[in-house]
C-alpha cells in the first residue's frame, strides 16, 4: 500500500518571545500513513497531536525533520487542494446558515454554481443536517456545529482527511454517525488521519494508530498487530494504551514506523 503521509525526524520546538525553546512539542516522530486506511493518532491532552496535524497541513514548520504529504510539501497548493481539514476547534460565520457555509466553502474551492449546490444537498444529508439547513450556525448545539464543519471539511471531496478531534462535543448517536461516516469514505477510498483521546470510538474503526506522549511515538502500527496479546489473545485498546503510557515512554510492541 502507498504511504499518504510520511514523517521522518519531525521535531517541534515552540519559542519565547526571546526566541529561547520553550516547549518540545514533537520529538523525532517518524511516522507512515497509508492510503485508504483510517488512521488514528492518539495521546492525552497536551501529547502534541494537533502540532503534528499542523505540521502535515503546512500550518505549522517543523523545527526539524521532514514531512511528505501526497508525495509533496505539506504547504503546496496542489498538495492542499487534496486535503481535508477539521480543525479542532469549531470556526464558523455565526450569521450564515448550514447551507450557506457549504455554499460558500464549495465556492472558494472553485465548483461552479450548480455544482456547489448540488455538493452542499449532498453534504447536509451525509451529515444528517437537512432540517437545519436553513438555520444560522450561530443557533446551533455544539454537535450540530461539529458535524457541520466535518462537512465542511468535505466540500472539496477530499482524497485525504485530517480530522482533529472530530467526535468533540458529540453524544453518543453522533459519534457513531461520525464513526460510520468514516467507515463510508474509507469504502470510497479516501484515508482519514484523524487525533483522539477518546479510545472507545477509535477502537472499533482504525486500521492502524499511534501513541504519541509528550510529543515522542510510543508505538504505531496496525491495530490487530498491536493489540495481539500473548498467546494470541487481543487486549483492549485501553489497556494497551495505558501500558504504552505507564511504560513511561519506552517504545511497546512494534516500533514506530518509518
Ligand atoms: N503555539 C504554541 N505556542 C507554545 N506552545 C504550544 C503552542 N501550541 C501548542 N503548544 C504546546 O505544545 C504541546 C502540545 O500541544 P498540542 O499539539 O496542542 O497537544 P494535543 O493536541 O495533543 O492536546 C503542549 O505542551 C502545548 O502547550
Ligand atoms: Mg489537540
């Protein structure tokens, strides 16, 4: 399988205002993505995933290391063009309804009008926000907000998806209509890259994931492969994490993959 993303020697040194160092966000993250599979990179609070998000969408430089995303820099416009984004916090035009918003993303991606209609139809249904379509954002529920900016994450019909959080905010039905969302696209052949610290609801779709603590990677690779046990028998993901964690660092099962 192709890689989508690839991570070599990723390091990220956020500065003072002096420029002296003072936070290490991501140390030496070598990681490989590959195409059409649901990546789940995950970490508690702090571990240093939406930097390495940033970092893969060209938001943010690496201090040091390489990123190749699409088989290009992350910032290059053609590269971007493919790419979809959640970030992980909600940023919408208050004064705008649902359909609008979509309308107006579909537009600044260059989709003539007719199509943009049609595209912003098909993501309010997708994202079951039909009903409100004619609704200003700015009255919205948290989830409803969520699941409009993963549509709005959509518009350009992305061949890789990067989704910070996606699930924040979310009841329990609207996590698993994200979850099933996912499974969807993979069935399209898109790869989504999404972060989470909520374990349950990767559990079941990723392919593969990460560990990422105070910014280094514990271990990553295929979940049946991580989370084989001894003798054969599969642990839960939370107790292979919290043995990842507890390890205190030291890399768990399979390497990190490069
Ligand atoms: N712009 C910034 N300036 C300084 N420190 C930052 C900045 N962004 C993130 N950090 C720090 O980098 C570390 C990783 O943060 P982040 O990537 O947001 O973690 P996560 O998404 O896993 O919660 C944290 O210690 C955070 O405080
Ligand atoms: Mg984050």
């Amino acid at each position: 399988m192709a890689n989508v993303l690839e991570l070599a020697g990723v390091r990220k040194i956020f500065r003072d205002f002096w420029g002296r160092p003072r936070v290490c966000a991501l140390a030496d993250v070598d990681l490989a993505v590959g195409r059409g599979e649901i990546f789940a990179l995950l970490g508690r609070n702090g571990a240093g995933k939406s930097t390495l998000m940033q970092i893969c969408l060209g938001l943010l430089a690496p201090t040091a290391g390489r990123a190749i995303v699409l088989g290009g820099a992350p910032g290059d416009l053609r590269v971007r063009g493919r790419i979809g984004y959640l970030p992980e916090e909600s940023y919408l035009h208050g004064f705008l309804t649902a359909r609008e918003t979509l309308l107006l993303h579909a537009g600044l991606c260059g989709l003539p009008r007719h199509e943009a209609k049609a595209r912003a139809e098909h993501l309010l249904e997708l994202v079951d926000l039909r009903a409100a379509a004619r609704r200003p954002a700015a009255e919205f529920s948290k989830g409803m907000l969520r699941r409009l900016c993963l549509a709005q994450a959509l518009v350009g019909d992305p061949e890789l998806l990067f989704l910070d959080e996606p699930t924040v905010g979310l009841d329990p039905l609207g996590t698993r209509s994200v979850m099933d969302l996912l499974l969807r696209l993979k069935g399209l052949g898109r790869t989504v890259f999404l972060s989470s610290h909520i374990l349950g609801e990767v559990e079941e779709v990723a392919d593969s994931f990460a560990i990422l603590d105070r910014g280094r990677v514990l271990c990553a690779g295929a979940r049946a492969e991580l989370l084989a046990g001894e003798g054969g028998a599969a642990r839960s993901l939370e107790d292979f994490f919290l043995a990842a964690i507890q390890g205190g660092g030291r890399p768990c099962g399979a390497q990190a993959r490069s």
